[in-house]
C-alpha cells in the first residue's frame, strides 16, 4: 500500500459546482420548450446524461474489478477503485430513476410500469446496492475484495440489457434519439444542451470520484497504523 494519499485540487470540486450551473441555464434559459411534453421535458437532461455515467461508473468497476482479481499484488488499489465507482454510479443511477418516474407521471399518466428497461434498469440498482451491503457486512480484506469484485462483474452484464431493453422488447420507453446508427434525432438546440449537461455532470462525476477514492485511501492509511497503537 502507498504510503501517500492522492491529493485532489481544490479546483476540481469548484469547476464542477461551475459546470453544473452554466448547464442548468443552457436546461432553461437556451434549450426550447418541447412543444408535446412541456416543460417536464426539461428532466431529459439530467436524466439521459446521469444514466450514461451510471454505465460509465459501473463499466470503470468492472474493468477495476478484473484488476482486483488478477493483481494479487495491487488488490487493495483496485478495490478501491471499485467501489468508488460503484458508489458514484449508483448515486447517478439513484438520480435516473428518481427523475424517470416523474417525469413518465407526468407524460404518460404512470409513474411506473413494469417494463423491461425500468425492470432491468432496478435490477442493476439493486446489484450495485447489494454490492455495498455486501462490503458492510463482510470484514475487510482480500476475500472481500474478490467476491466483491465478482458482484460487480456480474451487474457490469446487466447494462447492456438496460440500453438495448426498448430494442429487444416492447417498452414504454421510445426508441434510442441520441445513440443510435443514423446519429441524433434532436433539433441543434436540444443536442447542445444535452451535450452540455453531460459535459457538466461528468465534471460533477470525476470530482465525486477523486473525492471518494482520496477518502478510502485515507481510511485505508489510518486502519493500516491502528495495530501500531495497540
């Protein structure tokens, strides 16, 4: 283990708290209102963008989490790695199905149905929930980090079933209108927008991250001195 903890720029917390407001009034100020939904359209970019950084927290985990199981050697780094991107990720994906299930009460007249992008869309929540659990209640130490690292494999699967669920079944979810082989389906506006949320909260995601692995890296430094005091 480093003897050194990771620093983190003050600078990077500031540029996301900076990011995230020039990106709320690019949300209101520039991006038109839809002219079918109305102004509940406008959760579209939080929405969209905080599910493509849950896949990229949780696809970072699982890259992490073969490291975890393959470097014996650096298993500790790893580890840490993981769960700080599970953590992250699950608050993104927490923000996806808060703001799904109002934004379909308000569109759709439901504020939940059972299909197959919000079911799967759960199930990859309570993996990554049951990760944490999982780490609460287990003593620290390599075994944990490997089954850990094993549960995030295995929610790491689920996300393709997510993207591609409006695809491969009926869903209440429209077709895909950003990530898709002709390219975007939005008007010029929308798209900016859209691209500037997504800029805006990945500065927010990496802040959180750098954030979250200097904390377990400190934690890990004073757990490592306790046996000294004893």
């Amino acid at each position: 283990m480093s003897k050194e903890t990771a620093t983190v720029s003050p600078a990077l917390p500031l540029a996301a708290v900076v990011a995230v407001m020039v990106a709320i009034g690019f949300i209101f100020l520039y991006a038109p209102t839809e002219a079918v939904q109305g102004e509940v359209q406008r959760i579209f970019y939080i929405h969209v963008p905080s599910a493509w950084l849950a896949y990229i927290g949780f696809f970072i985990a699982a890259g992490a989490a073969v490291m975890v199981i393959r470097r014996r050697d650096e298993w500790e780094r790893w580890d840490r790695i993981v769960l700080a991107n599970v953590e992250v990720g699950l608050l993104f994906l927490s923000i996806v199905l808060t703001t799904g299930p109002i934004w379909a009460g308000r569109v759709w007249g439901q504020w939940w149905a059972w299909d197959a992008r919000l079911t799967s869309t759960l199930v990859l929540w309570m993996i990554y929930a049951g990760y944490l659990v999982y780490r609460a209640l287990t003593p620290p130490g390599e075994q944990r980090a490997r089954l850990s690292a094993v549960i995030a494999l295995i929610g790491a699967i689920d996300i393709p079933v997510v993207h591609f669920a409006v695809s491969w079944w009926r869903s209440a979810h429209p077709d895909a209108t950003v990530l898709r082989a002709g390219g975007p389906d939005l008007p010029g506006s929308m798209f900016v927008t859209l691209v500037i949320s997504f800029l805006a909260l990945l500065v927010l995601f990496v802040a959180l991250l750098a954030l979250r692995i200097r904390l377990e890296e400190s934690r890990s430094r004073i757990e490592a001195l306790e046996p000294a005091h004893v």
